[in-house]
C-alpha cells in the first residue's frame, strides 16, 4: 500500500514532519529520538496509524527466519529434488522460494519502508521508554537487503545444491526456458530475444484468432483439442509476462540500436482478446470437453489398463487389488462424477484506445479484470480487500472511457449531418440564385464569383482508397461498438457490469446537453433558433443515434 499514493500514510506526507522523516531517513536504523520532537504531540497517532505497516515487516520477518530454518533442515536431511520423480515436493520447495525470493525483492522496492519503520520505532520509544523489540532485526534486514540481489546471492549460498538439483531436473522438461548465462549476457542475443518473441506474438495473434473460429464453429474439437488450446494460452500468456516484465525492468543499453521499441507492443490487446475469447469458451463447453474425456478414460483407458495387468508377470496381491480397483473406477465413471503488472496494464488500455485498428479488442481488458479476484496470495490475505477495490475501479474506469470515446465519434458524426442537414435549408438558396441569375446576365467586367459547392458533393468519389473523415470515424465506430457490444455483461467480483448502459448514459447527457445548444438561446436579446430549424437540427441528430443500433 506504501506504493499507493493514494493508500500511502498521511504521516508521510505531512508538511510538519517532512524534516523529521528526513532525519530518520538519514540516520536509519540508529535513530535518537532527541532529534525528533516535533512528533512527540502525536506520537500515539503515529503508532495507530502504522502499526499495521510496521508488523507486515514483522511478519516478513518471521517468515524470512522460518523459510531459513525449513531450508537449513531440508539440507540437513540430504533431500533429493526430482521434478520427474517427486513433483509435488520439488514444485512446493521451488515456490516458496520463488515467494522467498519475490518477497525480499518488494521488500527493497518499498520506498518508504526506512520512513515508516523509523518513524512507528520513534513514536513507540517515546510512549513506551524502549524500542520495539523487533525493531534492531528489522532495519538490519532492510539494510541488507538494499540491494537485495547481493544478500540473495549470499544466503543461498548454503543451499546451492538442493537448489540447483531440483532446478537442473527441469531443463529436459522446460528445455525452451533454460538457457545459458553466456548466452543471455550478450546484447546482440538479447536483441534476437527479443526480436523472436515480437514473432511469436504474431504468430499467436492470427494462431489463437483461427483456433477461435474454429471452436466457435465446431465447439465439439474442444475435446480432442484441449492440450492443444492450453498450450497455445500458455504460450501467449509467457509472451505477455515476458513483455510486462522487461517493460517494466528494460536492460541496459549497450548498442547503438533502440532495444526499447521492441518492448512496445501496440497489437497487444489484439493478443489478450483472443485469449480471453478462448477462455470464455472453454468454460462455456466444459461440459462437452469433460464428457469427451469421462468417456475416452472408460473407452480407452481403462481397456488398455486392464491389458496391462493382466500382462505383469509378477505383482503383489495388495498391488493387484489397488490396480484392480482403479481399473474399475475409470471403468464405472460417468460424466456427472467428472471435473474439470497495475500502470502498464493501463497504459496498455490507453494506447489501445488511441490506435483506432485495435479498438474491437479493447474489450479484452475489462474482461481480464474479471480474473483479479484470483491474484490473491495465501501467504497476505488481507491484500484481497485492496485487490477487490482496485479491480472494481479500474473495470469502472475502461468501460467509462470506452463509452466516453464512442460517444465523442457520435457527437462528432452527428455534428457534421446537422451541418449538412442546415445546408439543405431554404435561407441558403438565395446565394445560389444570385449566383445563377448573374451568369446569366453575363458581365464580361465583372468578375464571376467561383461556384458555391452544393450539398451532396460530399458524396461523390473519385476513389474509394481516398477515405473522408466521416469515413474514419464510421470505422472507428464500428470497431469501438464491437467491443462495447461483445459481451452483454461483464462481471468483477460479486457486481455486473453491462457496457451498453454506459453508453446509453453518455449519449443521454449529451443529447440533453447538444439539445440546449441547438436552440441557440441568447441571454442578452432572449432570441431562440426557428423553430423549423431546431427541428432540423434535431431530426438530423436523432437520425444518427438511431443507427447506432445498426452498429
């Protein structure tokens, strides 16, 4: 929360104490209280305000020390890692190290962290007349961890073989994700990186996109072809958090080449719309791929099973009955007993809106905010709140936006047919009679003013490649109305949200509001448009919104 300016203590903004908390910043962890009486008045407001701050950093603390522990004793007792042999124990001791590693690493991006520790130990000494006794480990942490690598490197030191053990025993499975350092460490191969996963993220835009048709036309392949839908989610899904976290994190530059254009990937959403598109209908036919499978596992499986028992030459009787149970459960199973980054993920929204060839997929963000609700961690749940709140206001913020620019194309369309509409009126003959009237008389003296342009000219082309602004803003239209219109509701947590009614609410305030401007009512003369001109003017307007529908 510390990095939420919004959720971020008030203490730490505060003008008053901004010396104070330099001052604690400079001499952390041995801090004298005698430099910091300006929060002796309020001191127990502090301690009520960060404590909650103050014993997260203990809890880190406690789970740093029993992660130690729980290592040092695997070493103890010579354990084998074998992701081929032992799965579940080799995939466990990798994740906690993985949350281990990943902890202390945020640990180091708190910028606030010397600030509030510092400040929550000052304030509890001065009611207490003692520091916190957690307090001495805690600012011996952060600051060794600062930089974290460097203490990493250090502590794993000890369990370098346990480690590299069960990291080794993934390098047949994951032969494309382990690659050596030698390679990694040069620029040119970086560049080759990352100009291969810029191609694969092509390939799986128009691979997904076809995958998607195809199931959505046969929705019986989505049996036989589960694996194949997995792993082309799982692909896609490796590309996009190679592409968020090297945005987040760009190496450094060692070539005259601009590496960072490759981090940039406009079509993005393009990829994450045809994930979400095959997600949706996995989970729409759950039920065709889990019959496909119950009935494959008592067709197939158990047949070939049963083959094999009786083909062991030597099995225990135990063994056999186990064996012979199991073959009869596949056997008997029926279908009903079956089962089956914040900032840039924002950016990536606008730049999606402002790139009219990707608008029909923006709709792939607010459904993805459908899937916060399973980014909770066990190990913090109280982060759930925090995740629930931010996933709520920022599906508010893309549907408002997205209503928001497809109302300013209507606004923009409907202006241009009242213009047009007004051209038609009868006050603007008169020039085109005082134009013909004087070719006829002829007056060689006197010039002849260049012809009037009449309405409808705008319709007539030279070349359907040459497109007209009202031509962009149709297209840009259509493609925006495809994504509001893709999904009638879109739910996020326990509330549903229907993006038609956004728009319905924009254009209604902006026709009351486009209403009042086309009377054209003037404060100092109390004069208002004719009437058979306003009538105009909002017959053209009205035209427009009822084809919206068409879209």
């Amino acid at each position: 929360a510390c990095g939420d300016a919004k959720s971020k203590p008030g203490f730490l903004s505060d003008k008053t104490l901004e010396s104070s908390i330099k001052y604690i910043v400079r001499r952390f962890p041995n801090i004298d209280i005698k430099g910091l009486q300006a929060i002796t008045q309020i001191r127990n407001e502090i301690i009520k305000s960060l404590s909650l701050y103050y014993y997260t950093f203990v809890d880190l603390l406690d789970f740093k020390d029993n992660v130690c522990e729980l290592l040092t004793t695997m070493d103890a007792c010579q354990v084998h890692l074998d992701i081929t042999l032992s799965f579940e124990l080799t995939k466990a001791y990798l994740d906690l190290v993985v949350t281990y590693v990943t902890l202390m690493v945020l640990l180091s991006r708190v910028e606030d962290r010397k600030a509030v520790l510092g400040l929550f130990n000052a304030a509890h000494e001065m009611v207490h007349n003692q520091s916190d006794s957690s307090f001495p480990r805690l600012g011996q942490m952060i600051m060794d961890y600062d930089p974290p690598i460097k203490k990493l490197s250090e502590e794993f030191g000890p369990h370098a073989k346990l480690l590299c053990t069960a990291l080794v025993s993934l390098s047949q499975i994951y032969f494309g994700r382990n690659l050596s350092a030698e390679k990694w460490s040069t620029v040119s191969y970086y560049l080759f990186r990352a100009l291969r996963h810029r191609e694969r993220r092509k390939f799986l835009r128009t691979t997904l996109k076809e995958l998607g048709l195809i199931l959505t036309d046969q929705p019986g392949l989505l049996g036989p072809k589960a694996l194949l839908i997995f792993i082309g989610l799982c692909f896609a899904r490796d590309e996009v958090y190679w592409l968020l976290r090297h945005n987040d994190n760009p190496p450094l530059q060692k070539s005259k080449g601009k590496t960072t254009e490759d981090l940039v990937d406009r079509q993005m959403p393009e990829l994450l719309f045809h994930m979400e598109e095959l997600r949706v209908l996995v989970r729409k036919y759950s039920q065709v791929m889990q019959r496909y499978y119950v009935q494959y596992l008592a067709g197939f499986d158990a047949i070939a099973l049963n083959q094999m028992i009786q083909n062991l030459q030597v099995c225990p009787e135990d063994e056999s009955s186990i064996l012979s149970s199991l073959c009869n459960t596949i056997t008997n199973l029926s279908v009903k007993q079956g089962s089956l980054y914040n900032k840039i993920f924002e950016d990536q929204f606008h730049m999606c809106l402002e790139f009219p060839a990707q608008n029909r997929y923006i709709v792939a963000f607010p459904l993805i905010c459908g899937h916060f609700q399973s980014c909770t961690h066990e190990l913090c749940p109280e982060e759930r709140h925090h995740i629930r709140e931010r996933s709520l206001s920022v599906v508010n913020m893309f549907l408002d936006e997205m209503a928001k620019e497809a109302k300013n194309i209507i606004t923009t369309i409907c202006d241009e047919q009242c213009l047009m509409s007004d051209k038609l009126l009868p006050k603007h003959c008169a020039i085109l009679i005082s134009q013909v009237v004087n070719r006829k008389k002829k007056d060689k003296n006197k010039k002849i003013a260049p012809e009037i342009a009449k309405p409808g000219v705008e319709s007539y082309r030279k070349t359907r490649e040459d497109l007209t602004t009202m031509d962009k803003l149709h297209m840009a239209l259509t493609e925006l109305c495809f994504a509001i219109n893709f999904c009638s509701t879109i739910n996020v947590w326990e509330y549903t949200f229907a993006p038609r009614e956004y728009l319905t609410q924009h254009l209604e305030n902006q026709f009351a509001q486009a209403l009042g401007g086309m009377v054209m009512y003037t404060k100092d003369t109390s004069e208002i448009a004719k009437p058979s001109e306003l009538f105009v003017s909002v017959r053209a307007y009205m035209n427009v919104l009822q084809t919206v529908e068409n879209y």
